[in-house]
C-alpha cells in the first residue's frame, strides 16, 4: 500500500472549537514518520482541475467554490478560507493521482490520507466539514477510465451520504454504510435507503447500535459485506476510512481500537487480491481522537510486513 499525503492540506483552517484541524494529519505523518522512516508517506502535490470535480458535483457549485473571495460559511460547521481551495483540490488531486496509478498497475493499493473529509459532500453542496466528495471524484475518474464495477465501503462512524447521494442511481457503484445508528446526519443512512432506478439494489445501509466493538464491525464484514462483494465482482474496491468509530472519539460512541482498524484493513487487502487484482483506494474521512488515529495508522501501517 501506498500512503500518500501533503502539506497543502494543513493550510485549511477551521475554528479553534472545531473537532477537523490540521493535526489529524500532522500527527498522523509524524507518527508514521517516526516509526518506519521519513520516505513512509509520498507526497504527492496535485491540484484536482475544475473538469475532475465536475465528474461529481454540479458545474454550479463547483464553479461558486472557485468563485469565493475571502472567508464563507458553507454552513454552520464547514467552513472556506484563504487556503480552503488549494487544500480540497489537493486532498482530491491525490485521490485522482493514486486511482490512476492502481488503475494503470504502477501499484495496486493507495490510502490519501487527506483532509478535508469528503462523504458528506453532496452533487450541489458541502456539508459536515466536507467540501468536495473525494471519493466520489476518485470514484468517477475510474468509471471514465473504464471500469464498470466499483464497490465502496464506508466505516467512518458518521452516514456518507453524500457518497450514497451521487452513487444513487447507479448500478456501476455498489456502495455499502456500515455507521452508527441515528447519528449525523439526520434522517440519513436507514436501512430502507437502497438505490433508485438503475440503482435500485446498489446501495446497502448498516446501521449499528453504539457501543460496539471491532467484532462486532469484523462479524459484518465477514457474514454481510462479504458475500456481497463475491456477488458483485467488482473491478476496484474503495473504502472511506474514517476513524471516528475509535473508541474515545468524540464524534461517535463505538469501541474500536487500533488494531481493530488494522484487522478491518488487512480484511479489505485480501479481498481485493482475492476479486480485483488487488486494487484498493482507501480515503481518510473522519477520526478525531488524534493520538488514536495516528496510533491506527501505525497499526494498519505494519499490514505492510505480508506485503498489504
Ligand atoms: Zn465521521
């Protein structure tokens, strides 16, 4: 696995009080750096272009983005500043950059570790720190390079949806929420949410009571996400790896440790060897428990002695 990052994404600011802050991701690197040696992380410094975003979000919102001068209340908790741009088309600019590069084989599996998080970030608006869907823009560029079946899961503690908004009415995208039941947003992520038209089927909702641990998300994984992928056969797994299901995070009630994400990581590897060739996206989106989330990457980092 590839893990890419860089500095770009530090720049974008938020309030003090705000839980998304540039230490998710200077921790992170530090930590990682630390433990396996500074070359740990590639950098990668791509801007997503204009065209790119419009792969998954409306001509208008994208171009209102490119548009704001000074500092913008996207809504009560996502913010845009001097350096938001540059940070979101980094964040994606990466995304976009590793798909690529699994795609065309230079390797099979990358992580971004980015920020800002994206699956919250809908086809015409940003919302819950999101601004642009990364992995909806990854996930599109891969479609317009030719694959035909794309499967994402989303762990992240929150419902990613808008992910599962801009994946709705497709059948080429299987999308499947694993989260915490009755958290952000509201009103989103039931389980009678399935797809629509086309897309009717493709899209799989799990809610889970709070306070679970990371059997409980293995034991998931293993009975109901599984078998759906051998069904599926897809050509690319992706997953939006957020963090905040950490035990001790303060945006969710789960229990998962470190090395739970670790096993979780290593389950979707393998899967990915077994379906798709290996090839594996895997985007940061939320974790805010910040010596928790360096301390599972680190975790997830040691995958790479059997070679994930
Ligand atoms: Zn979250």
């Amino acid at each position: 696995m590839i893990y890419a990052s860089c500095k770009a994404m530090l720049k974008h600011k938020n309030p003090d009080w705000h839980p998304e802050q540039p230490d998710r991701i200077a921790y992170i690197w530090e930590a990682v750096k630390n433990i396996f040696g500074k070359n740990a992380i590639t950098i990668i410094e791509r801007k997503a272009k204009k065209e790119e975003l419009y792969l998954a979000h409306s001509r208008e919102y994208i171009n209102y983005l490119f548009s704001i001068k000074g500092s913008v209340d996207l809504d009560y908790e996502t913010f845009f500043s001097e350096h938001t741009l540059d940070a979101v088309l980094s964040a994606a600019g990466i995304c976009l950059e590793l798909i690529e590069h699994i795609i065309q084989g230079t390797y099979t599996k990358g992580f971004a570790l980015v920020r800002p998080p994206g699956h919250h970030a809908a086809y015409g608006r940003a919302m819950g720190y999101c601004i642009v869907n990364n992995m909806a823009v990854a996930v599109h560029k891969a479609l317009a390079m030719g694959l035909e079946r794309i499967a994402v899961i989303d762990w992240d503690v929150h419902h990613g949806n808008g992910t599962q908004e801009i994946f709705f009415e497709t059948d080429a995208v299987y999308f499947i929420d694993i989260h915490q039941a009755n958290l952000f947003p509201e009103n989103s992520g039931n389980t009678d949410e399935t797809g629509r038209n086309k897309g009717k089927g493709f899209t799989l909702n799990i809610p889970v009571p709070a306070d679970k641990d990371g059997n409980y998300y293995l034991d998931i994984m293993d009975t109901v996400v599984y078998p759906i992928l051998r069904r599926f056969s897809p050509h690319l797994l992706c997953i939006s790896s957020g963090f905040d299901a950490l035990k001790g995070d303060s945006e969710g009630a789960m229990r998962l440790t470190p090395t739970d994400y670790r096993e979780l990581t290593r389950k979707v590897c393998l899967w990915a060897d077994e379906l798709c060739e290996g090839k594996l996206l895997m985007i940061l989106e939320g974790g805010y428990y910040i010596p928790s989330v360096s301390e599972a990457l680190c975790a997830i980092f040691k995958n790479r002695k059997e070679g994930l």
